[in-house]
C-alpha cells in the first residue's frame, strides 16, 4: 500500500515534460539535437510548460494565433482534435444550440484528407475548422497530445472554460450537458 502512495504522489508532483516522458512520448533525439542529447528535449512552444526561449516550433504556433483570434469573444470553448492524413471527418457532431455560450473549434491536420478536398471550408459539423500544420505525416506524440495537456495557450486569455471532446463520442453531447459541466466546476467544496 505504501508504494502505491508513493506512485499517487510522485504523479500529482509531475511536471508536463515528466508525464511525457513517462508515457514515453517523447521522440528520440537528432544527432544535432545538442540540448536533446543532453537530456532536454524541448516543449512545443505553444506549451504552457515551455520555456519561451528555448522551445521549438509546430504547427500549433500559427494554429493557436488563429484559434485566440477566434475565441477572443468566448467565455466557453468546446474543442476536439484529429491528426492525420485520412481524416475525411469529424465524427461527433458540435452541439447545436446557443453559439453565444460556446465557440466550437475543431483542430485538424492540415494534410488531412478533410481539409485536402475542402481547402475553404471554414465549418464542418457545426466546428469552425482550424488547419495545424504538422509540415509532413510525422506527427510527434507530444504535438498531439498539446491540445489536451496544454490548452491554455490555444485559447484567448478571455476563455474561462475549455472542454475537450473526442471525437470517438459515441453520442454528441447538447449544449445542456456542456453548461452543466461547467456548473459542476464552479461548486465549492464543502
């Protein structure tokens, strides 16, 4: 029992770049990669656990801007992200319902057979598409799961609440569901 506690711990005390680490998600290092090679490996810069002066582009740089940019009237964001080239759609359907409660935004690869055949299609079942640009099909793990461990950043600083779905829901939820999700954080504990 002790050494499932010290497991708890040790979790609740890990940093973003540790976590990533432990799921091995982390990529191996190039052989020019001097601070890789030394240990460090640095985050994506549109991380908020990266050091601003030592991190390395992805396609979520330019994503995000576009993202803040389209949340900067938002209090509330529902967000999914897909990754990959034969993505030809998003699966769960956006809520319907009172837009001035949520902005809903969807990220997805840019090289996806989604935004391939539609290039100016801006809405797909009821997200506003934001194209990241991974610049080819290798994607690593920890770009991918940026979106989801870090999303502060993606998002204007106005945003209050940002809710992930995935996209393999088996149900798209209703505005409803998602204000009672939000509620649910603002209880005090008692």
């Amino acid at each position: 029992e002790q050494n499932v506690l010290n497991n708890e711990s040790t979790e609740a005390t890990m940093t973003g770049y540790e976590f990533l680490e432990r799921q091995k998600m982390l990529p191996h290092c190039a052989d020019d990669e001097t601070y890789c090679l030394r240990g460090y490996r640095p985050l994506p810069c549109a991380s908020e656990c990266a050091d601003l002066s030592m991190c390395r582009a992805t396609g979520f740089d330019e994503a995000a801007v576009r993202s803040r940019s389209m949340t900067k009237h938002c209090d509330n964001v529902l967000y999914t992200s897909l990754f990959g080239r034969d993505i030809d759609t998003l699966h769960i359907t956006a809520p319907d319902g009172d837009d001035d409660k949520f902005c809903k935004i969807a990220f997805v690869s840019k090289n996806s057979k989604l935004v391939r055949e539609h290039p100016l299609k801006k809405l797909h079942n009821g997200w506003n598409i934001i194209e990241v640009d991974f610049r080819g099909d290798n994607i690593e793990a920890a770009d991918k799961w940026l979106s989801k461990l870090s999303p502060s950043k993606l998002f204007h600083s106005r945003v209050r609440y940002a809710i992930h779905l995935n996209d393999d829901l088996p149900m798209s939820p209703s505005i409803d569901d998602m204000l009672f999700i939000v509620e649910l954080t603002k209880w005090e504990k008692r």
